[in-house]
C-alpha cells in the first residue's frame, strides 16, 4: 500500500457516499428487495439480505423504507422486477472499472453506462474483459490504531482468509464471500468494530491518480455513479486528494 493512504481513500469514498444520501437509499431499497427476492424476507437465513439491512441501518434508512424493500421482494407489496447486470471497463489510463448494475431495462442501462465511459475518457469494454484482474471477497477495515494482534486473533479464528496491515495504520481483514459474516460477527463479539465491511470485487492491483488524471478519473468514477440503476462500482484506481 506503500504511496497512498487506504484510509484516507476510505474517508473520502464515504464522504461522497454521504453527499448522495437519498441516492444510497435508493440503491440499498433496491438490493434489499432483489436479497429478499432471491432468498426470501428472514434476514436470519439470508446473509445478502442481512448485510444489505446492516449497510442501511448504518446509513440511518427508516425503518418502515427497510420493511417495505423486504415486503416487495417477498411479493406482499407490488414492485419492479429488477434484473441484475454487471458492465466491464477501462477508465482514464487503463484503470480497470466493474460496474454493477440492477435494472429493469437492460437497453436503458447499457447506453447509459457506455455514454458515460466514452463522454469522460474510458471505454466499455465485453464481458470478462477486467473481471479477472479482481478478486471477489469480504472485506473488513478497521482505522488506524487498531489491535492488529486483536483483529488476526479473532479473525483467523472464526475462518478469515488473510489479515494485512497497510501503511496507514488501518487493519484489513479478507475472507471468503461465504465466510464474510461469520468473520464480522466473531469481530464484533470480539469488540471490534469496522469501519468497512463489505462483500466485494478487490482489485489484484491499484493505480494511484493525482493532479489532472485524478480529476479526470474522478469524473468518469462520479457519471458512472448518478446514473439511477448502477448499484456499485468497483475500480483498480485510488484518487488522492
């Protein structure tokens, strides 16, 4: 991690995540329903479903909007039919980009992903095209001045896969997808409470942006990011501030 600050990058993703709060609420609504859809509504045997509740109470999402989401996945209430979809490409230097997507019409989303790509300077590109340059995992950070023995004890423990400590300070933990909330739960009952934890695609390799390319990265990142039916996006690039 040596020539960047993972928690400052952290820092500055939740931030922006923060300035579009009615638009994180829409996109957890919306995974919470495809969870519920998929695995039925009882959190307790529907781990995709849990996490998408945990990552909405943790953004302070009502209740009753929780609720509802489920109630449509489940049928009791009338909703879309969301398909889910995922775009591949290249940003600003090559910096590899995965773009989820649940939509209910996959001609809308692909001219809307593709536009974005071509009007702020990357590419989209076929199906497996970055896919393999990012693994898919769990992901648990805590901030700098954790325990770093504390975390790999129970971390290990309980079936994680790695424990790394970045240059920052900040301690992350890697799992399995299926062993992600086994891991954050033995963490938690340890006392230890994450900054991040999520099931994602971590790329096998960062480009680091600075000065114009950053801006220009940043852009592509952000397009990408206020169109309605992009869920999540994944990218090889890290922009310092």
């Amino acid at each position: 991690m040596a020539g960047h600050s993972k928690w400052a990058n952290i820092q500055h993703r939740k931030g922006r995540q923060d300035e579009k709060r009615g638009k994180v609420f829409s996109r957890l609504s919306k995974e919470i329903t495809v969870a519920a859809k998929m695995g039925g509504g009882d959190f307790n045997f529907n781990p995709r479903l849990r996490l998408a509740i945990d990552k909405a109470k943790e953004v302070n999402m009502p209740a009753d909007n929780i609720d509802r989401a489920v109630k449509k996945g489940t049928g009791e209430l009338e909703g879309v039919n969301y398909e889910e979809i995922r775009y591949e490409g290249y940003g600003i230097g090559g910096a590899s980009v995965i773009v989820d997507c649940l939509t209910d019409n996959r001609t809308r989303t692909v001219a809307d992903v593709r536009h974005a790509f071509s009007k702020f300077g990357g590419n989209l590109g076929t199906d497996g095209s970055v896919a393999f340059m990012f693994k898919h995992c769990g992901q648990i950070i805590f901030a700098p001045g954790t325990s770093e023995d504390q975390v790999m004890e129970a971390a290990l423990e309980a079936g994680a896969e790695d424990v790394l400590s970045n240059d920052d300070g900040s301690v992350e933990v890697i799992t399995s997808p299926g062993d992600f909330m086994a891991v954050k739960d033995a963490l938690e009952k340890a006392g230890l409470k994450a900054e991040v934890a999520e099931v994602t695609m971590k790329p096998d390799n960062e480009t680091v942006f600075a000065g114009d390319e950053a801006v220009k990265m940043q852009k592509l990142l952000d397009a990408l990011e206020n169109l309605d039916d992009v869920q999540e996006i994944y990218t090889s690039a890290v922009i310092e501030e």
